[in-house]
C-alpha cells in the first residue's frame, strides 16, 4: 500500500474548493513540506499497512472558508498541527482528510473511538433505533435504556448496580461530586494535582492545572494533593508501577514493598491534616491519570496535564482507606480508562485491587456517540434522592443506549479487550526499545493501549524538551500518516491511544513513524 505522503502530489491538482496555500496555512508551504520529507532518508520512509475501504469524494466548504468560520465563529478550541487537519470519513483505525489522505488514528479523538470510527454493527444498530425512536424522557420507559442498564450492571461488582445516564464526562463527575456531598453531608473533596476531570463550573475545581483555573471564586470546597508520580514526582522507580515497562529511575523497592507508596501516602496524609475538615465528602482518582489539552497563546500551541501518569503499586488501596476513616466516598474516574482499554481488566480500578463508592465512565461508552454514566450504590443513590431530585432530559436516551448496548457486544463478540492487552503490551515493549535507542525519549509507560511517551532534554536531567522540538516530531509524524495525542505540563508527552481493534502490523507501522520522525528530529539537532 502507497504511503501517506506519496498522495500529496494531489494537492497540485485539486480544485480550488480545497487549497492548502501559504496564505491561509503559513506555517509549511508545499515545497516546505517536501524538503522536510526528503530529510528523513530513503531508509526512514515506512510503508503504510493496506485498508480496503475508499472514503467518499470530499464535496464540503474549501478548506480556506473553513478556516475563516472557525476564527470568526466558532469557539477558540484547542487545534492540532500548525495547518489543522480537515477530517472527512473514518473507518475504524483509519481517518481521510478532504484531500483523502490517510491516516493511522491513535489517538481516538481523544481516548474516545473505543471500537472503531464508523464500526459497521454500531452503525446499523443506529440507523435502526434512528428510525423507531429517537428520543422520549425519562418519565416513560423503552426497551434500549432497561436493556442497557442490564448489560452494564452485568459487568459492575456488587454493590455497584444503580446507574445514573447523562451526556458527557464532566457532567458524569459534576453528578459524582453531588452523591459524595449528599452521602457524607462533607464538603471537600480531594483530587490530584496534573488531574483533570471536566471543566464545568462544578468539575473546573478538581481539574488541577493552571489553564483551568479562574481568577474569579468558583468551586468551593475542592483541594488537591501531589500526584504519585514515579518519574517526574520527588520518588519512585523501576519496581513501582503495574506496567510492563518501568522507568528507567532505580529504586531499591522490593516486589511486595514499595517505598515510593510510602513516601507519596505519607503526602497525602498531610493533605488530610492541613488542608481539609475532620470529615471530608470523597476523593477522585482516574486509575491511570490521562491528561487533557488546553489552549496556550497562538494557533495550534497546546500545553496540557501530566500524560498517562501510573501511580506505584498500592497507593490507591490505601488512599482508599485514608478517605473512608474521614468519612468520604471513592469516585473512580474511569472516562478514559474504562471498557478493556487497560486490556488486563475491564475497569481502570480493578487494576489496583480497589473498589470504589462511585464509577464515572464516558467517552469510549459510546464510541463517540455523546454519552455518560455514573454507576453508585444503592445507599449512596438513596442519599442523593434525599437531597434532590435528579432530572436529566438527555441522559438514556434511546439512541445512546442503543448505541452503548451496540458497543459492549462489539467489545466482547471481537474480544477487544484481549487484543487491547496482546497488541498494547507487544506496542509497548517496541516503544520500550526506542527508550534505549534515544536520548531524548525519557520515559515511557502504560497499560493495554493507553501509553504514554515523555520527551525530555536528557535523561539525567529529564528537562522537557522544548514544546517547539516536541511539535514538530508530531507534525512529521502525522506527515508519514499518523496521528498521536500531545500531554504533559510541559506538552512533552505523546499520547498513544488507538481503537482497541489495532493490529501488530498496524503498531509496527506506528513505531517506525515514531523512529523515524525522532531520527529526523535528531538530525536536525546535530545540524
């Protein structure tokens, strides 16, 4: 199969409809961009895997109409790439552009394609329920939302059986955080620093990075704590974490004992001495803590939370208890992590031999579709009924639920958590290897195809390289054909996060992008 780049010539013969002209995209012109793909060599150039699927003729608005609507109309969003990506039609793994160009997508429209763009019996599930019913509230029954609300359950432990649908993660840990408070009657409630978990008025408190922070008073009662990270934090190495691969940091941590847990618990005992009541309402903790990106000044810049941070072995358990003695309830955010993602397990916290009060869980829930749930007790559903009634208008929908049902039997029928554990781990330990070939490549870790790449200067000092040098190993990456996600409080960790239905040859394809964009970029260093 040609390789990406190769369809570019295209652009010297399309219509007008779609120009991608120094004049509307400063950043590379065309003979830019072929310069900088003759740099990686002829050796460096990696063959795209086939794909049988033919996206439709791009027939939309031109491509510099719609750069113009998006600066004057639309919301100033985070954009990737210095000349944002038109996207047109996916197809599983795969996304076209307007030009029709193809790309390896591992990075899900941020952690959200679960089984795929476009997965053909998510999409007849639809167009069925699309024309029997769409929507009806949540004052009469229909079938999809109890059909639903019995498969979810099914793969939930006891005592978590009673299931909350709304619209989106935020609004998921908005309704979280109003369970807690309304349970314990506390408060504070307590999440980690890098975390990020919406940016609703509510949700904004526990998000813990300084692009969502107000200067104005706003989410009372939301403290946060050092997040246990074993490379970047003050502790941890190379037995802390459940991966398979470790940081390259030593540690003289035995299997069983883990003296970075020690260190980061005996922080988080401070945070319960000093900076909150006697009796607190609940603590959030994702079980691998993702990240998300934010706006910095000027177009495409990006800076983002910590990247696929994994904490070390038993923090969680213990933090856990430390919550319950002060009378707080344990939300486990899992919109990122949730549905096989992780491979070994289907949640996040069942990883960390947890159980928590209260699950939070969107994103691959629908496989793009828009759709959240919480998922609590019995006890702590009849506390909130208490305290307020809960009305959502949106939430359960037939749609969604037809959709989610769709989803869970895609992930089961292809058994795709198992290929998220095979295909993550062998993506995994080839990623580990570059770690060993470069300088610059100063961690990487994860779980199933949740992974993270941290970028640093070197690796005895573990400086951020520069965002500059990071943006453009991702733009020469997506220039060969793939797509990754940026991190990091620095932006200095890329994302990797594909369709649990990738392939081995399809992560082999994905490595050698990733070598050969770090090979062009340290050409360019040496120059």
């Amino acid at each position: 199969m040609t390789p990406a780049w190769r369809h570019l010539p295209r652009a010297l013969r399309l219509e007008t409809s779609s120009p991608w002209t120094p004049k509307t995209c400063p950043s590379l012109s065309l003979g830019a961009f072929w310069r900088s793909v003759t740099k990686l060599g002829l050796h460096t150039k990696p063959r795209m895997p086939p794909c049988d699927f033919t996206p439709e003729r791009y027939q939309s608005m031109p491509y510099s109409r719609v750069l113009e609507v998006y600066r004057e109309h639309l919301s100033p969003e985070l954009v990737y790439f210095p000349e944002p990506l038109l996207l047109h039609q996916g197809h599983m793994q795969w996304l076209f552009d307007h030009e029709g160009n193809r790309y390896l997508d591992f990075f899900s429209g941020i952690v959200t394609v679960s089984v795929g763009h476009c997965h053909p019996k998510v999409n007849a599930v639809a167009q069925k329920q699309l024309g029997r019913l769409w929507h009806t509230s949540a004052l009469f029954f229909h079938p999809p939302i109890h059909e639903y609300a019995e498969k979810l359950s099914a793969l939930l432990p006891d005592p978590l059986k009673v299931i909350f649908l709304v619209n989106s993660g935020s609004e998921a840990n908005d309704l979280a955080m109003l369970m807690a408070r309304a349970h314990s009657k506390n408060t504070d409630i307590i999440s980690f620093r890098g975390a990020y978990h919406g940016c609703s008025p509510y949700t904004i408190g526990l998000s813990n990075v300084g692009q969502f922070k107000m200067t104005l008073p706003g989410a009372v009662g939301c403290q946060s704590t050092m997040c246990p990270d074993v490379f970047r934090g003050p502790w941890g190495g190379s037995h802390c974490r459940d991966s398979p691969v470790q940081t390259i940091r030593k540690c003289s941590c035995a299997p069983d004992c883990c003296h970075a847990e020690d260190q980061y618990i005996e922080q988080f005992k401070d945070t319960l001495s000093t900076c909150v009541g006697k009796s607190i309402a609940g603590f959030f903790a994702e079980p691998i803590q993702p990240c998300c990106c934010a706006k910095s000044p000027g177009f495409g810049l990006l800076q983002g939370v910590n990247g696929f941070v994994q904490y070390p072995k038993g923090f969680l358990k213990e933090a856990f208890q430390l919550v319950r003695e002060r009378g707080g309830v344990c939300i486990a955010d899992e919109v990122q992590t949730g549905f096989g993602r992780l491979g070994s397990h289907f949640w996040g916290f069942q990883t960390h031999g947890v159980l928590p009060d209260i699950v939070t869980m969107a994103k691959g829930i629908g496989n793009g579709f828009p759709m959240a749930a919480v998922v609590t007790t019995p006890e702590i559903a009849k506390s909130l009924a208490k305290c307020v009634l809960h009305f959502n208008t949106f939430g359960g929908n037939p749609m969604a639920c037809a959709i989610g049902s769709a989803v869970l039997e895609v992930i089961k029928e292809e058994k795709l958590q198992e290929n998220s554990q095979e295909v993550g781990t062998y993506l995994l330990l080839k990623l580990a290897k570059l770690q060993d070939e470069f300088e610059i490549i100063g961690d990487v870790r994860g779980k199933g195809l949740m992974i993270g790449i941290e970028m640093v200067k070197d690796k005895t000092s573990r400086q951020p390289l520069p965002r500059e040098e990071v943006s453009q190993i991702h733009e020469d990456c997506r220039q060969m054909g793939l797509i990754v996600g940026r991190g990091g409080l620095f932006s200095q960790t890329f994302r990797i996060a594909p369709s649990l239905c990738i392939t081995k040859p399809e992560a082999d394809f994905a490595v050698d992008v990733f070598r050969a964009a770090v090979t062009q970029h340290m050409e360019r260093r040496a120059k």
